[in-house]
C-alpha cells in the first residue's frame, strides 16, 4: 500500500449509542454506526487504494466534483463515499430528543416563509420522505440562491453533487428504522422529528 495512502476514518458516533432513546433505539444505532456505516468506509477505502490522485481530494471535494474521478472508479465513489458522507451527516444532524423541537433562529423564519408554518413543512417534509421509493433519503436543502428545497436523493446520492448544501437529512432506507420499526416508517420518520438538531442546521444556514 502507497505510504500516503489516503485513508477515511470511520467517524464516531458524537453521542452515545443510547442517546436517542426511545426515538431511535440502541440496537439500531449500534447496527446503523458500526456495521452499515464503516462498510462505506471500508468500501470507499479499498476503492480509493488504486487511485492516488483522488486520494489527495477530500471526500467533499470528490462529491462536489463528480467529474474528477475516474470513469472506472466514479460508480463507486458516489456508493460508497456517498454513504460515508450522507451517514456523516445524518448522525451529526441529531440529538437527544427534546420536547417541542422547532426550528429557531434565521431557519426558523425561513421555513416559516416557505411553507407557511412549522407544521405545514413537517405534513410535506413527511409526505416527501414517505414517498421516497425503495432505498433513500429526504433532504431539507439550500440551493445556490438560498432557496429552501426539500430533496429527495435515491440510493447514496448526495445533494451536495448537485451544488446544494444540506440542512436536515432522514435516512429512509429501512435499515435505518427496521429492527425498531419493522416497516413503519411512518412512525419512525413522526419520532425522528423529536431527534432533528435544529441548532446546527441554524448555523449550516447561516454560514
Ligand atoms: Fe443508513
């Protein structure tokens, strides 16, 4: 292996595996975190072995510039570095659940703007992440004007290859809810909206 082998790290959890409870158990954070996620890592790692110009590109830079990689290797880094980057980021876009969790600050008021009022985007936020089909994921973006979008991006498919940048994500694949949920994801996206941190997709907005 080339001594500057660029190596993603599997990035840990930043709360403990119980920290969701009851929204989202411990048996599937424990299954989601250390199993599915550092499969990516694994993957996207082995991929990029045989690839040393793209070892020197971070996994943003690959993401926001598909056209860089590799035709041979591009398949693979929009599957497995999009399933680094999208878990990444839905893992660090929740917290222990509070009651009453709205959105405050500047996004606030623009989703406020947007869709009329909170429980207006929840009621379309949750019809889109329902009707995401087959294997997914629904995104509160904002694209390049600072519009607020609701995206939905299939298989490991990242907004940020689109130019967006993301805000909130739920992960509608059913590994993400199966072993709580079975195949309710009604219910589980209604108790996602309990664990959403709504401070950090503030400071995403206004940065
Ligand atoms: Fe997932």
């Amino acid at each position: 292996m080339p001594k500057d082998y660029y190596k993603i790290d599997l990035m840990p959890l930043p709360y403990d595996y119980t920290a969701l409870e009851p929204y989202i158990n411990t048996q599937t954070m424990q299954v989601h975190h250390d199993r599915l996620l550092k499969a990516y890592v694994d993957k996207l790692n082995a991929t990029l072995a045989a690839y040393p110009k793209l070892q020197k590109l971070s996994l943003e830079q690959m993401l926001e510039n598909t056209y860089l990689i590799p035709d041979s290797a591009r398949t693979s880094v929009i599957n497995f570095g999009g399933g680094v980057y999208n878990h990444n980021f839905f893992f660090n876009s929740l917290r222990p659940g509070i009651a009453g969790n709205i959105p405050i600050g500047n996004l606030g008021k623009a989703i406020d703007r947007k869709f009329g009022s909170f429980e207006e985007f929840r009621k379309e936020f949750k019809e889109k992440a329902l009707s995401v089909f087959g294997s997914g994921w629904l995104w509160l973006v904002k694209d390049y004007k600072g519009n607020l979008l609701l995206e939905q991006t299939a298989n490991q498919n990242s907004p940020i290859s689109l130019g967006h940048i993301p805000l909130i994500v739920i992960d509608v694949w059913e590994h993400a809810y199966f072993l709580q949920y079975l195949n309710l994801r009604n219910e589980y996206i209604d108790n996602w909206f309990n664990v959403i941190n709504w401070n950090r997709a503030d400071e995403i907005y206004n940065s």
